[in-house]
C-alpha cells in the first residue's frame, strides 16, 4: 500500500506533501473528508505496533477533556482515533510496509527518502 493520510486543511500537512513531493503512485486521503475506517486504523497499528503511536497528544480535544490525567487502554486510543481526526498524528504516510507518522523533520526527511528510493 502507498497511501498519505493527511488533512487539507493543516498548514503543516500542506507543506509537508510539497516537500516529500510525492510520486502519482500514492494515494491521498483527506482524513477530515475520509474518516478513517476501523480496517484502516488496525492496518496501520499493524505497521506502527500500537494505536498510541498514531494518537496526536497536541490535539485540542486531548487538552479539553484533560486525556493526559487519565490512564488511557488499546481500546481508548483506537475508539478516540475513529472518533475524531484530530487524534491522528498527521501526516502518515505509508509506502508498503514502512510507516511514518507525524512532522519530525526526522520522520519527514525519513519518508521523503523512502518515497524516492
């Protein structure tokens, strides 16, 4: 699979996809017009070993419910993350089976090689 899942209305995002300039090869999809599907998050847990690694603990509603004072399962991050969009950690960009998850320039220099090897 070569997928981006991003959210066009994110500055960050939006730069980030210019940047990695992506081949045609890969799909992009919009998680706040596409939410993403239970089958889709439990592929990328897959890939990434655990549905907190894809959470956002940045996300406005993770400081407006107080999520950082309570002990949150497998269960919660999953059922939070098809909840609401806000709660992936954006971009994702998967390329067969390597995953990159968020803005690191790390991460990003890291899909960028990737996406053009």
């Amino acid at each position: 699979m070569k997928k981006i899942y991003y959210l066009s209305t994110c500055d960050t995002c939006k730069r980030i996809l210019k940047e990695i300039d992506a081949p045609d090869s890969y799909t992009l999809q919009d998680i706040k017009k596409e939410p993403l599907t239970e089958e889709q998050l439990d592929d990328l847990k897959k890939l990434s070993g655990s549905y907190e690694k894809l959470f956002n603990k940045r996300a406005r509603l993770y400081k407006e419910r107080d999520l950082k004072n309570k002990e949150l399962t497998k269960d919660d991050y999953k059922n939070l993350l098809l909840e609401h969009y806000t709660f992936l950690k954006r971009p994702v960009i998967v390329n067969e089976n390597d995953i990159f998850i968020g803005n690191s320039k790390s991460t990003v220099e890291a899909a960028k090689k990737s996406l053009h090897e």
